[in-house]
C-alpha cells in the first residue's frame, strides 16, 4: 500500500520526470551533427575513388586500343569465312566484373542478355533467334548473380578475378581454352559486352564469334590445303583474339563508369552537408535563442 502510494506521488509530480523544454533539439543537433560528420568521411572517400578512377582510365583507354587491333584482325579472318555455316547452337558469353560501384555498367549487359533470349527488336543480335535451353557463361561475379536469379538452368560456367586489372592476352586466352574444354556443344559464340562510346557514355554490344565447324565449312578456307587440327586452333584462337578486344573494352568503360558515378556521389554528399550545415545552424541558433529568452524572462521577473 505504501509503495501504490509513493508511486502515484512520484507519477502526479511533473517536474520529476519531465525532460527540459530544450532536450530535444539538443539532442536532434546531435544527430544531424553525428550525420554530417558520416557524410563528410563518406565525400572524402568518394572523392578518392574519383581520383583514383580517373587515373586508371587514361591506362585502361591504351589497353582498349591496343586491345581493338585484335578484334579488326578477327573481324578480318570472319570476313573470309562469312559464307561458312554459321549453325544454331549458340553459346552466349556475359562480360562483367568482381566490382561495384560503377553505376549500371554490369546490368546493362544483364538486360542486354534477357533481350536476346527474349529476341526482343532492341536485342544486341538482331534477327538472330535464341533457343530456351542456350548455354550462358559469365566472367565476372556480378553478372553472375544477376543471370543465376534469371536463368539457373542455362548457366555453365563462370569466371571471377578476370581483369581485377588492365585486361591481358593472357587472361583471355585462359579463359578461351576453359571454354572450349568446358564440354559445352556450340556453333558460335555470342560476347555480350559493353561498347565504349566516350569517357561518360557505354553501351551494351555483341559480336559473333564463329566455331570450328563455320571455319572448316568456308569456302575461303577450303581453297587451302590444311590439317585438321588448322581450324581448331584457328577457332580457339579467334575466340581469344575477341575476348581480349571485349575485354579491355569492358574494363575502360567500367573504369569511366566508375569515375562518373564517383564524382555524382561526391556532388550528391556536397549538397547534402550544404543542406545539414544549414539545418544545423538553424537548430544551433534556435536553441540558443530559446535559452536567451529563458534567461530574459526569468531576470524580468526577479
């Protein structure tokens, strides 16, 4: 009965458990102070992956051109076997990377790859129809749980670590001969990839690369006389030709794309502590204020 009793007293007393007229703008200061500091080492980090961006890409445009000569000496070897049956069975191949924080760099070939299974109008292979149970290969882990969500039944095989740098021959011829031994039945292969178009621009692209069967079938490779193992390589060796070109593409429009969505970011957390500094100083004064006619208030009436 005594403790009901302390207890109503304590609960009809205000002034006991009332919090001061001013606490909680102090303590929404406080956090919108805690949030400006977070957003402040969030620009400064953004604007070292800017810089860092920006001088990767002047390295990763060399690569690119370096890496087109292959893809015009290809582009050269198709143009004689054009005539060549190119067959049905296509193997799509899916470039993208291990990294984030590129703007839409890997999903712009995930849509660029549904719309070829879809044989969309807009589809990177116009005119070209995809079958349901085509092979899908990916380099590159984020594409890879985009495509593994869409079409699990059709994934083969895929590749990480590709590229964590300038793009090599090496790296593509790796992956060229882990394709061809992979056991997976083909024509052609299709490389989706993203297509530079300039420092703040990329767009998803594919080119066709033909199989051992269309090189053999060719017109202009049968004027020659040739071992059968000639095409094999030559196949193999085109698919790695196109790879790297593809490639060392894919990398520098990540690299620019990376840069752009950096320095968004940083002009984004600008104008937020713009926006926070301001509110910040609203409140700070505010309260101020507040204190300053509690103390006028309370002189005036001693």
């Amino acid at each position: 009965m005594f403790a009901r009793r302390t207890a109503a007293r304590v609960i009809t007393q205000p002034s006991l458990l009332a919090a001061p007229s001013n606490a909680r703008n102090m303590a929404t200061l406080r956090e919108i102070e805690l949030r400006l500091k977070s957003v402040r080492n969030i620009e400064k980090i953004t604007k070292s992956m800017k810089m860092i961006a920006s001088t990767k890409l002047a390295k990763a445009q060399r690569a690119m051109q370096s890496g087109k000569l292959y893809g015009e000496a290809n582009a050269e070897v198709f143009e004689t076997a054009k005539e060549g049956v190119t067959g049905s069975r296509k193997l799509f191949l899916v470039l993208s990377s291990d990294k984030g924080l590129c703007g839409g760099i890997h999903s712009s070939v995930t849509k660029a790859t549904r719309r070829a299974f879809n044989n969309a109008p807009d589809s990177p292979i116009p005119g070209v129809s995809v079958e349901s149970d085509t092979s899908v290969m990916v380099i590159g882990d984020k594409s890879k749980a985009q495509l593994s969500r869409i079409y699990p039944d059709n994934l083969k095989l895929t590749f990480n670590q590709i590229g964590r740098d300038v793009p090599t021959f090496a790296d593509a011829a790796g992956v060229a001969d882990l394709v061809v031994k992979s056991g997976v039945e083909y024509d052609s292969v299709v490389i989706i990839y993203n297509k530079f178009v300039s420092a703040i621009s990329y767009e998803a692209a594919a080119v066709e690369v033909k199989g051992e069967k269309a090189l053999k079938e060719s017109e202009g490779f049968k004027k020659y006389e040739m071992e059968d193992d000639f095409t094999k390589d030559l196949a193999e060796f085109s698919l790695a030709n196109a790879l790297y070109a593809t490639l060392t593409e894919s990398h520098a429009c990540e690299i620019s794309a990376r840069r752009n969505a950096m320095d968004n970011a940083s002009k984004n957390a600008g104008d937020m502590i713009g926006s926070l500094t301001m509110q910040y100083n609203r409140g700070r004064q505010a309260a101020i204020t507040n204190e300053l006619v509690d103390i006028i208030t309370g002189a005036s009436a001693l």
